[in-house]
C-alpha cells in the first residue's frame, strides 16, 4: 500500500465519529432516530474494516467499540452484573462464510469437524436484562451503554408475555435478556389513537416499543401493547443447559416466550439457507426484523471463543441490504473536530430513504470529494445502512449542472482563520487536514469541552453541545476543571444562571447536581475524557486494567520518552502498540496538558479500574505466550487469560510475571531466563487456568 493510500484510508476512518456519535445518542437514548439501521450497519463495516486493515488508524473518535448509549438521568442506574455487550455485523453471504471459518482457526478446528450454531431473527426493538431471584422477578433494566442501564422495572411488570414469577425450579439467580419490541399491527393502530388525540405520530415500531417501555409513569407503558423474545442471559448462578438452543428450551419451559424460526445449522451453507429464507418472508412475519444472529450453539466453545471488545467472537448479525435514494447536494460544510481535523459535510435536499428522511451525509475528507468528484449542485446517489449519517456512493453524472465547479477544500480553518495542513510522517502524508490553531482554535477548545462530558467520559447530564457552547462564549467554562467551580463561581456572579433565559431553579440545581455526582470518576472514562489522540474507549479501558490507578499511568507516560523502558511498556499492552505508546506520551509531554490535569484534580477522584477475576491466582499480572500451544491456539490462549483478570503483554520486560512457553519458544524465552521470570508449560498453565475458574 502507497503512503497515499494509507492516508486516504486514514481520513475515510476518521471522518465518521461525530456522527455516529450524535446518531447513537438519537437511537439508544432518546429513541428518536433521523436515519435507519441500515446506513449504520454498511458506515460500521468500512468503519471496522479499515480498522481490521489498519490498526494504527484507531482515533480518539473510534466507536466502533461503542455499545450503546448512557443511560438517561430520569430512571435510576442499574450497574450489569455481566455486561450487555453488542454484536459485529456481516452483510454479504461471503462475510459469514469468513466469520465461521474464523471461528474455527480460532479453535483449531478442521474444516471438516463438526460446529454447530443457531440462527434466530434479530428482532428490531429495545435490549432489556430481566434478574429473577429463587423464580421471582426482582429488577428490570435496558442495556444502557453496556455496563450501565436504567431500571424500567415497574414498567416491565406491565408486559403480559414477561413472567413474575419462573415455573419448574430455575438457578438461584437467572439473568434473562431479550428484546422489546411491538407488532405491526399494534404500531399501526396506536399511531391511529395517536393521531385521534392529536399527539405526535411515532415513526416507527422501534421507536415506539422504546418509548414506551421507557416511561416515568407504568400506566402509560401498561396501554401500550408490547412484547419480548427472549433470547440471552447474563448472570446465572448455575447452567440450566450446555448449549444455546438448550438454553432457549429452558427459558421457553420457564414460561419466557422465545422466537419460533430459530433453528439449528451445522454448515455456513446451512445458514445462508435459513437467512434468505427468512428474508424472503420477512414482509409475513407481523413484527420488524433487521436481519438474523448466527452463535455457536456449544456452550463450552462460546466460553473458549471469548469477546474482542465491544462483541462476542462466538456471534454475529447477519444484517438485510441498506436502502438506496437519490437527491441533490446543496452545499458543503467544513466542521472542525476537536483535534482539528476539518471535516466535510453534504448538505442534501431532503430524501426519505427507507421510511426516514435524510439531510446530510459526511463526505470524508478532500481526497474522497476529489475521488468522486463531487460537485455542489450534483445528483448523488446514497445509501442508508445504520444509525449513522448515509453514504454518498457516488454522482448522477447525466443529470450535473453545466455550471457545476470542482469543490476546492479550504488550506486555513473555518473557525479560526489558521492554516489547515496534512501533517507529513514515515507512514506517508496525513489525508485529514487539521487546523494548526491548537488552544486558540475555539472550534477545537469547544469541542474537547465536549467530548469531556460526553456519556462515555464524565457524562453530565444538562451539560451538553449548546450548554458548552454557550458556557465557553461567556467565558464562564473554558477548560475541565471550570466545570467543577461552576457552582462556587455563580453563588458570587453578578448574573446567576437560574436568571439566564432557558434556565430555572430546577435546572440549576439539577445540573449543579449532575456535576457533583462526577467528582468521582471510574479510571477508564477518566482517561477517554482526556482526549488523547488515539485512545477510544477500547484502549482507555485497556490502559486503566493494565495500570489500575491514574498515577500509575501519568508516571509510566511521563517517562515514556522515545526508546525508553516506560515507552516499551506501554506499547506492550495486548491491542496498543506504538502509535498509542506515542500519542499517551506526547499527551503528558505537554505542559499545558500537565497544568489542567493538576488543576483539574483538585476537584476530582479518579477511581481505580475494578479488578478482573480479582480472586484468579494471574488476577493483575502481565503474561506472555511464546512457542506453539498444542491444546489451543495462540488467540485462544490470550483471551482465556483475560477472562483471568490478566494483563496480556507481546513481548518479555521487567514488568512481565510469567511467561507460558510451548514448543519452538526462542528468543522470548531466553529473555524470560535472562530476567528471571516464571516460566511455565501449556499444561500448568491449563491447569492454572482451572483452578481459577473455581
């Protein structure tokens, strides 16, 4: 690949985070979406595609390790005992064909051993964990942001098809999860009733499910007629069954209503037989469907097979085609992103796609406008494929405007009237073109304000986009730690905010409120707050299990200089690699960076990473696999000890404690020998790993 190309790929990457962002913010929070599910879909799979091809790529605007949304303020939290993760998604029957060899390569499995997996319908409604205790349903939660949700369980007693009570003798404890959802029939004829009382029509049977289920008051959820498939678990004190359709028999027998087309295939072929089956009778079915989830059906594998970050290695959503529309580009807009990065937006000539009505789509970055040659004034062609901003395709060439001028992206910023530049390096010449402005930049000053409080880094409620905006303006929130002395600072202000329009007692108190609540912080979203370029919620979250506390990571990354052991460390970490170690030590690098984190915590505490596994005997310790593994593979291996609680590191330092050597170990287990590290076998560390497992 030409140094071009990597930078091409690099702002294609790049460009999609707001929006998906702000689209995600729309779909799990507010229930309101302005596009469909088939734009997000097809925007992920590039999304995650270049970063299967281009690791290094990964920036501080990644989500494609998001799950979902935090949960809104009106309900109280429920924290997930295990968390409610999301799925990766396929579109294309050759995709499935690679995901179950994918599988098996991960197992170690031929091609002709036997792999049985269930393929179900993914049913288009609201995410919710039902816990029972000794059969009696104690609480009810939506998924939230994965780790997080909001207790709708009043709301969930008024659903006729969800049990209060389990017939024959179910676990202690059974954590049961499926999906909310509504039929068709039922949408139509509450948008009917809606529209006699003059309210609001909902858009769809999604949107209405959630809206529904998600109501301060359980009366208005009780006339709402809804229905739930179960389909998953999380926490369950012993195994009813040892195997998924297993399970869905047991939940079925405990009186939990479960999909009737789910069914059992023992071949890639089998699936796709099944999903095109489905899809050609999907219009029949009387309730939404966005595609089918095929899992491994064996317990045991799925347990082996583990996840990767945000989704299970074990399943995956095998999504319908994204719809397609044409309209007219109107203009381009150059956002500028909180790293400077300027971005281009279309702005479109309103279209409905797939039942919802698009305006705007992200265009990239200037190679892609150049690329496709798109024109203000063009005809574009654009696809829906998910939750996100759509895809232009590409131009109507027959129906362009004589006078139609090749688009000429700015070299100075928008904002701040900087120059705009492609920053050069060894991997070649940067596609995205950023403003050099820094601090002096409002746009970016504003923006890293935002990202700040956004729901995965401190995620205060009423301080949002506008409130920033309108804050930073006044000079009365300029850097993080103002947030916290906002309070103090407005019981001596000549103007209170409660005398601002758009303000009242309330709405003070319950924003003054939300920022007291985040004094203290978990390590992980501390970190994504940070802003360091590169580091996504992923690799926050890995930086916080590996150095558990903030001053174990601020010192590590303080002696990070180029070459250093520290640098070595970081860079180490199991997903990270260079360009990470580079950005975490540049970031403490900076003075001013240093300066607001001193300010800044003064005012706040940064809670240690929870411990995984703490009771595991390898809980907190940094492992490295070396040679070959007989009794599974290396992918295997890695996860099994992360599951542990362990720190999974690539190659042997000081900071590494034991090293699990296979046949054909060289030079790491030299180095091993050399430092006096713990070596041990595939076979105790099986047998380690056992004894952990309880």
């Amino acid at each position: 690949m030409t140094a071009d190309d990597l930078a091409t790929a690099r702002a294609e990457y790049a460009r999609l985070g707001a929006e998906i962002a702000r689209h995600d913010e729309l779909y799990y929070r507010e229930d309101a979406p302005v596009i469909s599910d088939a734009e997000y879909d097809d925007l992920r799979r590039r999304y995650e595609a270049l970063e299967k091809a281009h690791p290094e790529l990964v920036t501080e605007k990644s989500l494609s390790k998001r799950i979902g949304a935090a949960p809104a303020e009106k309900f109280a939290k429920v924290r997930h005992k295990v968390p409610v993760l999301s799925l990766g998604n396929v579109f294309a029957d050759a995709d499935v064909e690679d995901f179950v060899a994918r599988v098996r390569r991960f197992l170690g499995l031929s091609a002709d051993a036997p792999l049985a997996m269930t393929a179900e319908p993914k049913i288009d409604g609201l995410s919710c964990s039902l816990r029972y205790e000794h059969g009696h349903l104690v609480q009810a939660a939506t998924r939230g942001d994965g780790y997080e949700g909001e207790d709708v369980t009043a709301n969930v007693k008024t659903i006729g098809e969800i049990p209060h009570v389990l017939k024959h003798a179910p676990p202690a404890v059974l954590e049961v999860r499926g999906e909310v959802y509504m039929t068709l029939a039922d949408f139509a004829a509450l948008n009917e009733r809606q529209a006699k009382a003059g309210k609001p029509l909902f858009a769809n049977p999604r949107n209405s499910a959630a809206g529904s289920l998600r109501q301060l008051d359980p009366a208005i959820t009780a006339s709402r007629p809804l229905h739930f498939f179960a389909y998953a678990w999380g926490e369950v004190s012993h195994m009813p069954a040892a195997t998924q359709m297993g399970m869905l028999e047991k939940f079925k027998s405990y009186g939990f209503p479960v999909n009737k087309l789910t069914t059992l295939c023992h071949s890639a072929e089998e699936l796709l037989r099944h999903y095109h089956d489905i899809e050609n009778h999907r219009a029949t079915l009387g309730y939404d469907i966005d595609g089918v989830v095929y899992k491994v059906n064996d317990l045991a594998l799925q347990e082996r097979l583990g996840f990767v970050s945000r989704a299970p290695r074990w399943a995956v959503a095998h999504k319908f085609p994204a719809h397609q529309a044409t309209t007219v580009l109107r203009d381009i807009e150059i956002q500028v992103g909180r790293t400077g990065a300027l971005t281009p937006v279309a702005r479109l000539e309103p279209v409905t796609v797939g039942g919802v009505v698009v305006s705007n789509a992200t265009l990239h970055n200037e190679d892609e406008i150049a690329r496709k040659d798109i024109r203000i004034g063009d005809t574009v062609r654009l696809q829906r494929a998910g939750d996100v901003i759509p895809q232009i395709l590409g131009v109507v060439l027959e129906k362009r405007p004589k006078n139609a001028k090749p688009y000429r992206f700015p070299h100075v910023c928008p904002v701040c009237g900087s120059a705009a530049i492609r920053e050069k390096s060894d991997g070649g010449t940067d596609v995205v073109r950023r403003c050099t402005g820094g601090l002096i930049c409002q746009a970016q000053a504003q923006e890293r304000l935002k990202h700040f409080v956004s729901r995965l880094a401190f995620d205060i409620e009423g301080l949002g986009e506008k409130q920033i905006e309108q804050f930073y303006a006044e000079g009365l929130i300029t850097k993080p730690d103002d947030i916290f002395t906002l309070a103090a600072r407005d019981a001596h202000a000549k103007t209170k905010l409660v005398e601002r329009e758009g303000y009242g007692e309330t709405s003070v108190r319950n924003l003054f409120a939300a920022i007291e609540a985040r004094r203290e912080i978990p390590l992980n979203r501390f970190i994504f707050a940070l802003g360091i370029r590169h580091v996504g919620e992923t690799n926050a979250r890995r930086l916080a299990r590996h150095f558990v506390t903030f001053e174990a990571l601020r010192k590590t990354a303080r002696a990070a200089s180029e070459g250093s052991e520290a640098r070595a460390e970081i860079d180490n970490i199991e997903g990270l690699g260079a360009v990470v170690a580079e950005a975490v030590a540049d970031f403490f690098a900076e003075k001013h960076n240093e300066d607001e984190l001193d300010a800044l915590l003064k005012y706040v505490t940064v809670e240690p990473m929870e411990a995984v596994a703490s009771s595991s005997p390898v809980a907190g310790k940094t492992v490295v696999f070396t040679g070959s593994l007989e009794r599974m593979t290396r992918d295997e291996a890695k996860a099994q000890a992360e599951r542990l609680g362990a720190k999974v590191a690539s190659s042997v330092s000081k900071n590494t404690d034991l090293v699990v050597a296979g046949p054909g170990a060289g030079s790491k287990l030299d180095k091993a020998k050399e430092l006096g590290v713990e070596t041990i076998d595939e076979e105790a560390w099986l047998k380690l790993a056992a004894e952990a497992r309880g």
